[in-house]
C-alpha cells in the first residue's frame, strides 16, 4: 500500500470513531489562505496533490480531489497510483464536491468538517446541499493532529514594521477610516482573519508563508480599540511599544478563539467569505452579526499614492531583472545545459539584486513546449525539461519588494517557431492590448471588461479556463480581491487606484502554452455628459516578443500601442541597465 493510501485508511479509523460517513477536507489553513503555512498543507499530505486550489472528500469507500483548470493536468498526474479520483471544477458539467456526497451516501449519513477550516458561506453551502438529502454536516476537531506525526509547527520568525514611507498612511489613520466605515455598516467591532488585511492594517510585514509577507495572527478592531492577536515572541521588544504606544493590544495567538467568548452584546462585522465557521459560531450567538464584504479588503484594494508610486518604483526594478535574465537566456541557450528549474532560478537571481528585493510573490512558473500548457506548474530540479534554441518556452514569475509587489507573464521564441504559433500568440496579444484600452465609465465591473481579452480567440473558436486579472497587493499577496476580472459575476466594480493583472492566453495541451500578462492601475480618464470614465495605466515595464507576432493580425492601432509601449519601456528602463545591454534593449523594442 503507498504511503497515500495508508493515510487515508488511518482516516477512515478515525471517522469511523466519529461515526462518520465522509470527512470534508477544504486545503485551507483558519485564515482561508490560498498559500498556506506547511502545518496547514493537508491537501497535499493526504492526497499528493500539490495545487493551491482544491477540495478533498473521503468516504468509506471513495475518495476524490476537486479543482479547476489550472491543475487537470497537474492533478491527473500526481494521483497517479492512489486511490484519489480527479474531479473537474469550473466546467460546464461539474459537480460539486458537496452534490457528489449526495449521490454517493444515503439518507442519514453523517459527514464531517473541520470548521476552523472552511468560511461561514463555505460551511453555509455544504450545509444546504447536503440538508435537502437529509445528510448531516457534523463540526469536528482538526483530524490531521492524529494522522499527521511530526506535523510541522506555525513559524516563529519576527514581524517588522513597513515604514510610513512605504505604506503611505499610519496604523492610526487606517483604524480612523474603518471605524467610519464600521458606523456606515451599524457595526461597532470588525474581524480581520485574512493575513493579508492584518498585515494591512497593522502595516506590518512577516515571513510566515512562503512568498507572502504575512504572519500568523487574528484581529480585532473598533473606532477606540484595536486588538492584535499573535505570538508575542516574534515582537522585538522595539516593536511592541510601538504598537502599544499606537493604541493597539497585544494578545497570544491562541487567546482569539477564548477571548471571542468574552465578547458579548456587541455588533460585529464579519465577511462571512472569508472568515471561519468556527469564529462565526462561537459569536453569533451572543452578539449580532453584520455581513458583509471585509471593509479591511476594499479599503487595501485601493492603493493611496504613496504605495501606486512605489509599484512604479518596483516595476523598473523588476523591468531591469527581466531584461537581464532575457539577455543571458539568449545568449546561453543552446550553448549550455539549462532547464526549467535553472530559468526559475536565474529569474529569482537576477531580481534578488535590485533594492529592496524581500523575495519572489509566487513560485516562479516556467513551462517549455508541453509544459507550457501546464497552467500552474512548478517544477523541481528532477522533473524539469531541458530547455532548447527551438519552440516557445513561456515564464511567469514575480518578485516582493518593500515598495511595490510584481506579476509578470512573457512567452518567448527560443528558435524555430511555427505558423499556427505566431497566430495563437498574436490572438493573446491582440486580447491584452484591447483590455489594456478599455475606457468604460464608473461602476463597471470586471465581468463586464473580460470579453475584450477573450473576443481574439473566442472569434477563432478558442478560450481560456482561467480568469483574465485578479487584484494585486502591496507588498502583499499576488492574489487578492475583493474583486477580478474573470466571467463569473463579482459585485465589486472597478475603481481608481486598483491594481491588477491582465493575462489572457492560450494553451494546446501537449505542445505549447502562451500568456502575455502586464500589471495595470485604473486610472480617472473623462468626464462627460454621460458620465464619469475610468481606464487603465500599464504598470509593468518589460519588453514584448515581436518575434512571435503575426504583424497581418495586427491593426494599425494595436501596432501603435505596442510601439509606444516599447518606447516607454526602453526610455524607462535603460539608464539603470548596463550599457552593454543597451543594444539587447534596443533591439528587443524595435518599431514594428
């Protein structure tokens, strides 16, 4: 028996001691996190599954992984000799995790969760699916604490302070502009969960999880008080009192789910989104609840000045990284062993030499011909492709900087490139350029802007599985919302100083995979009769491969943005090159 069909038998000893039919498992960590601490990576430790996103459910007979598109290929191979059946999210015939527990157990059964694990719409959802079949959904505690032996434990590494010359506005004034948020919403206290908007408000910084400059820790906070939840071991002593003297208690990290039972008679906001079911439950029935959209996410979603101006800052930096990496790949490919795994290694290289770098903002995906249709890859040093002076190898990578967090998407010609290649490649571009327009007035929202990347391909009878731009922190998260620019509807419009990715793309699984992604903020642009109109500046500074384009696809207005872009590009990023990749600059930014 393999070691993952062992862990799910010890599962099932353990569900068969609840009386349990089926156990749920969500992937997540308490703080619905999409990267997570190594202690919370249960998806991977009882599957072998390695993705960010999917849903595990274990029965007495049966066990299946749900995800989306990103990760068919991928799960598909990593289930490989397991017991684990691959389910397909976000597609026209999907079946949700929660409605296979109602095909497959009968009237009576129990199954069970972990709520610390799963959001109250989460839990809600489950809940409804399986009451109408009479099945019971049952709390339990956290499984994997007898399964999983030597269980890695939560880090213990020191938060630091982001200057007021990075984050642009002070602890205090981000409480002050909750709290009138908070009166608006008939709210006195507010629940912050999501690492990334702790480490917002507190504009404090950790190393917690890989990638992801956050902590460990809960919130708690109201027009006059602010609590703080974390293990005070990773406080310098410095730290500590400038917190205290900014108004803010320290509690433990293991004191948030005690201290809630303390809390009572009181209006708490909560985004049951996000937050734990665990947290909802042992407050809902004390206190009343407000739901909503976290105000933390929608305020951190609009970036001040200070922070759009050190994306700017950032994007030059990563722009010359790029550029350099670009330089030595031409150079050496064909002349000297390298793979996947070595590009993602030179990409982190090249960036780790610019100010202020902190570490990359994701895994860095590198995919050569087949791989490439990998949407999410990541590869190690044993199971990378060498790479080749021939097809098209496409890398999307980004770096964390104190001023400024970055995304980037680039495929590029290695040699000998095909026809059909080119076109695919310019429909992709043709798509980036048409979003990267777009001028649209206030209140649109990012379902309604999706369809200009798309229309290239979809009048070619080609699509892409994956959303088009999800929001981007600052120094944060590469991922974050609260909204995106994808066809499913989100309520939450497009607004004046967002920042988020544009990437449309286009893959041929088994041969090739092509994605153009640049960062964008959305910038004023006229106001008019009929209203106020918004549009998007390009952030990211990074030369395009004109060598792929099928210049008869091309409009002329299309070629004028690329041009100009090209123009910008260079006059940006050439005083911090070395003068001996000046021509290389050049050259990659010719006038088509």
């Amino acid at each position: 028996m393999n070691k993952i069909d062992s862990r799910l038998k010890a599962l099932r000893t353990e569900m068969q001691k609840l009386n349990l039919d089926a156990w749920f498992i969500s992937g997540t960590d308490p703080h619905s996190s999409e990267n997570i601490p190594e202690r919370w990576k249960t998806r991977a430790f009882i599957s072998g599954f390695k993705g960010s996103y999917g849903f595990i459910v274990v029965t007495k007979e049966a066990a299946g992984l749900w995800t989306d598109t990103r990760y068919f290929i991928q799960a598909e191979e990593e289930l490989q000799g397991t017991e684990i059946a691959m389910h397909k999210l976000r597609v026209s015939d999907t079946v949700l995790p929660e409605v296979w527990l109602t095909q497959n157990l009968k009237s009576g059964s129990r199954v069970g969760i972990d709520a610390q694990t799963i959001s109250v719409v989460g839990y809600r959802n489950i809940q409804n699916t399986l009451f109408e079949k009479n099945i019971e959904l049952i709390e339990t505690s956290d499984l994997f604490e007898k399964l999983w032996s030597n269980r890695p434990q939560l880090l213990t590494d020191k938060i630091f302070d982001l200057e007021l010359n990075f984050s642009g506005k002070s602890r205090i004034d981000k409480q002050s502009q909750i709290a009138d948020c908070l009166h608006k919403s008939n709210a006195v206290f507010h629940v912050i969960s999501m690492l990334d908007e702790l480490a917002w408000v507190f504009n404090l910084r950790g190393s917690d999880i890989d990638y992801n400059p956050v902590f460990n820790g809960f919130g708690f906070i109201s027009e006059n008080e602010s609590y703080l939840f974390v293990d005070e071991n990773k406080l310098t002593d410095e730290l500590r009192k400038k917190l205290i003297n900014d108004g803010v208690t320290l509690k433990g990290y293991t004191e948030f789910y005690p201290f809630l039972t303390s809390v009572k008679n009181s209006k708490i906001f909560i985004d049951t989104s996000t937050v734990n079911y665990t947290i909802y439950s042992v407050l809902k029935n004390n206190n009343k609840i407000v739901e909503g959209t976290s105000i933390l996410a929608k305020l951190k979603a609009i970036k001040n000045s200070t922070e759009i101006t050190g994306f700017k800052s950032a994007m030059k930096k990563d722009g010359v990284a790029m550029v350099e990496f670009h330089s030595w790949l031409k150079v050496n490919i064909g002349k000297s062993e390298i793979t996947e795994y070595i590009i993602g290694q030179k990409l982190k290289e090249f960036r780790s030499r610019q100010k202020n770098f902190k570490g990359e903002s994701f895994p860095p995906i590198v995919g050569y011909k087949q791989h490439g249709a990998i949407v999410h890859l990541s590869v190690g040093e044993n199971d990378a492709l060498s790479v080749e002076a021939d097809g098209i190898l496409l890398f999307d990578s980004g770096g964390q900087y104190s001023d400024g967090t970055t995304d980037i998407t680039r495929t590029v010609a290695l040699g000998e490139i095909t026809t059909q290649q080119k076109i695919d490649y310019t429909l992709v571009l043709k798509g980036m350029i048409a979003l990267t327009k777009a001028i649209f007035p206030v209140g649109t929202k990012g379902c309604n802007l999706d369809i200009l990347a798309r229309i290239p391909l979809w009048e070619n009878g080609m699509n892409y599985g994956h959303g088009t731009g999800h929001g981007v922190g600052h120094f944060l998260n590469v991922h974050e919302g609260p909204f995106a620019i994808r066809q499913e509807y989100n309520e939450h419009s497009i607004k004046p100083g967002m920042v988020m990715s544009n990437e449309p793309a286009f893959y041929r699984e088994g041969e090739y995979g092509i994605r153009t992604e640049n960062m964008m903020v959305c910038v004023e642009k006229e106001k008019t009769e009929f209203g106020d109109f918004l549009g998007f500046e390009t952030l990211t500074l990074c030369p395009i491969d004109i060598t792929l384009i099928d210049l008869k696809l091309m409009s002329s207005e299309e070629k004028n943005w690329l041009n100009n872009y090209h123009k910008r590009v260079n006059s940006e990023l050439k005083p911090f090159l070395k003068e001996e990749l000046h021509s290389f600059l050049d050259e990659s930014t010719t006038e088509i």
